[in-house]
C-alpha cells in the first residue's frame, strides 16, 4: 500500500468538517508526526496543537513502514517530501486548474523537470530513494499500436526527468477496456504480454 496524501484545496470540505482551511498546513503536519508513531505497533503519546493522544496503540500494526507520496506543486510541498515522505505526485494543467487547487502551476514536462531537481536538491542524501509520479495525459495511448515511438519518446523523457512511476487517469466503462489497455500497454510498451 502507498498512502497519497495532500493538505487539500476545497475551502468548502473544511467548513463541513468544522476546520480553519488556514490551519490545514499545521493540521497536515501534526498528522505527518502522528502517522508513523500510530503505524509503528507500539503504544505513544503526541501532544500537539490540533491533536493530543495518550498511551495509543494500533493494532493490528502493519508488517512494513507504509509509504507517504505527497501531492501538490508548491514548494511547502517538495519540502515535506524532501524530508518526510517518500514520493511525490506533480500536477500539471491548464492553469486554471492550479488557481482551483491553489497550488503553483507547472504548464508540463519542463515544469515538472526543474521541480523534481529543486525536489532532489532539497532531499540531499534522500535524493535517490524518492518515487515521483507523473501523470501521462496524452489519451492516444489507449489506442493499440498507435504513436507507438512518439509514446515511447515521451514516457522516456519522463523516466529522465526523474520520474519513477507513470501513471494513466482515464475512467474506462468496463472491466475488459481496463484489461485491453494493460495488454496493449505490455506489448507495446514493455515487450510482453499480459503483466
């Protein structure tokens, strides 16, 4: 399991949750403190500005550290990731979207490119053990056999930017267009069938 993760946007899911949209960057924080200890199997205390608990324990606890990636393109962001996580999720779009989701804009690849040096340069020694996903827009993918080189190209530069996941975001109607995509996907893109 990976745990994707934001601090979120929508002024109005804070109001009907009852909690100050300005305050969800120290709330985000606290539950990045939190989140580890409750998952560790053993019993903790936190004291904290939004959340206080007392002698906790889950159970049952998870066998591994479950992994946080962080979504969301500003910089407060790339530096929680640097420091705390172990992935980040870009978003790239019209530049609308970026003022709806309050979050800095990056037009595309080459955005994205210079944020994922910024993001490793703040990592340091982290650097290398940081995923970062990046979503594939370009929807003729789903079509088999189609712009098959020019989609190698652009999932190449992808993975040189320092990208390493690629992720599809396309709402199929049936189980079987999931099924065809993974199988075009495989043969086209990985040289093998059925993954």
């Amino acid at each position: 399991m990976i745990l994707g993760v934001g601090t979120g946007y929508l002024k109005g899911e804070f109001f009907a949750l009852g909690v100050d949209f300005d305050e969800r960057n120290a709330l985000f924080d606290e539950a990045l403190d939190v989140l580890p200890l409750h998952w560790s199997g053993e019993p903790f205390s936190y004291q904290g500005r939004h959340f206080n608990a007392r002698d906790i324990i889950a159970r049952p606890s998870p066998r591994r550290q479950i992994p946080i990636w962080m979504g969301g393109n500003a910089k407060i962001t790339r530096r929680r990731v640097a420091t705390r996580a172990q992935g980040w999720m870009p978003m790239s779009g019209p530049a609308e979207m970026a003022t709806t989701t309050r979050t800095a804009h990056f037009s595309g690849l080459d955005d994205i490119a210079e944020a994922v040096r910024d993001l490793k340069e703040m990592a340091g020694d982290r650097a290398g053990e940081l995923d970062v996903m990046v979503l594939y827009t370009d929807d003729s993918i789903l079509q088999p056999g189609k712009d098959v080189e020019r989609h190698r190209e652009m999932l190449g530069r992808i993975a040189e930017i320092g990208a390493t996941w690629v992720s599809f975001a396309w709402d199929f109607s049936a189980q079987a267009e999931t099924l065809a995509f993974v199988d075009g996907f495989a043969e086209h893109y990985l040289g093998t069938h059925r993954i």
